[in-house]
C-alpha cells in the first residue's frame, strides 16, 4: 500500500512552453501533497504544500506565478511550469500526505524536466 | 542555521557493513530520518529515530544518533547488491509542520 505515482517520469520541452506533471495517490486519500525540486548533487528542496481544496502554501523564493499548483481532489495534485526556461530544468518529486506525522508521507518516483 | 551534510559517496563489498554519516545543526529537531533513493522509484522511508533515543535497530539496520554532537549514522549490517542507492538523511527542525530539511545524500555502491 500507499503507492504514489507520477506522470511523466520525464520530459523535454522547448523554452515558453508550459509543462504540466502530475501526482497522485494511487491506494490511499492524501489530504496534504508536497512538491520538491531536486538539483544534482543538491539536497531536496520544498517548494510548496498543497491541501486538497485550498490554495498552496509557496515556500520563499518560489514563484507561484511559475509553479502552478492545483491539488483538486484527495488523490491528484498538479504542478504546471509556466513559460518554462532552461534554469527550470531540474528533477521534480511529490509527495502525500495520509496524516500529520512525517512518517505518513509517501513520494512519488519523480519528474525529469529538460527544458531546451 | 539549517544544514545537514552527508559524505558524497560510499563504496563496500557485497557482505560488509556500510556506514553512512550525517551531520545536522538543528538540535530541536524531533525526529531524525533516513530515506533510500533508488532510480526510478521514489524514496523510501528506512528507520528513524527520536531525538532522545541514542540507538535504534531495526534487522540489518542500526541508527545511532550523538545528540551532542550532533552527529547521525545509517549502519547497514550484511550489505547487498540491493542495498545500492542512495541515502539521504533529513531532520524535522522545530518540528516544522512536516517540513523536512535534507542533506544532499550519499550515493552507496556495493560491489561483488
């Protein structure tokens, strides 16, 4: 149990295009989603919290204008790149929620962006 | 300050112990975490442990945690082939509301 997938696993895209990835809980309701950007030989960073039905909480220096994100039922969140460029190319992971406590977050396999 | 740092890479023989090392700053961190990275899934929650705990052992892994130096370590007893990952430590800070604060992971190769 408590399998969280994503959609696609990777993508390339050309600069100014959008790019929409998703994530969901595959056998459990999540009512909190994360979504982490991963640069190489970097730590895991959290860019925003998603409650189902509610606007996400951005953590500083993420643009929310940029990182669209839309958590519309219990078991899918989506992060959209806007206008995406090449700095945005990174390695993108969600995770869900089932609780409170840390160890109730589940994460998904990943997202790899190339922006061209 | 928040930073957790972990060695960069590992390597052992198939049948040795790994140990993977972390330092982090935050001592009113709770919880202490570690998670497995493999290529294509996504990570996995290992063992952790309370902040007043010193010793956690869970099958082939041990975590002993020296609160006063702040020092965390990832003991993997008998590794295997499958063991091949990445390992990433992570802290809770004040009890951050689940936010997790990470170190950059330390990549285990074992080798036959």
């Amino acid at each position: 149990g408590a399998v969280v997938s994503q959609h696609p696993s990777r993508v390339i895209c050309k600069s100014g295009t959008s790019v929409k990835i998703e994530c969901r809980s595959l056998d459990f309701q999540a009512t909190t989603m994360f979504w982490y950007r991963q640069f190489p030989k970097k730590s895991l960073m959290l860019m925003a919290t998603s409650n189902e039905g509610s606007k996400a909480t951005y953590e500083q220096g993420v643009e929310k204008d940029k990182f669209l994100i839309n958590h519309a039922s219990l078991t899918l969140s989506t992060l959209t790149v806007t206008s995406a460029h090449p700095e945005d190319s990174s390695f993108y992971i969600c995770s869900a929620s089932r609780g409170t406590r840390i160890e109730t977050q589940y994460f998904g396999p990943g997202t790899r962006l190339l922006v061209l | 300050g928040e930073d957790v740092e972990q060695s960069l890479f590992l390597s052992v023989r198939e049948g040795d112990s790994s140990v993977i090392n972390c330092t982090y700053t935050d001592s009113s961190s709770t919880y202490l975490y570690w998670y497995k990275q493999e290529p294509g899934a996504g990570l996995q929650l290992l063992t952790y442990i309370f902040s007043n705990m010193d010793m956690k052992q869970d099958q082939r892994l041990t975590v002993l945690l020296n609160k006063k130096d702040k020092h965390l370590s990832l003991r993997i007893a008998d590794t295997q082939t499958g063991d091949s990952a990445i390992y990433f430590c992570a802290e809770d800070g004040a009890g951050n509301n689940r936010k997790l604060i990470w170190g950059l992971g330390t990549s285990l190769a074992v080798n036959p």
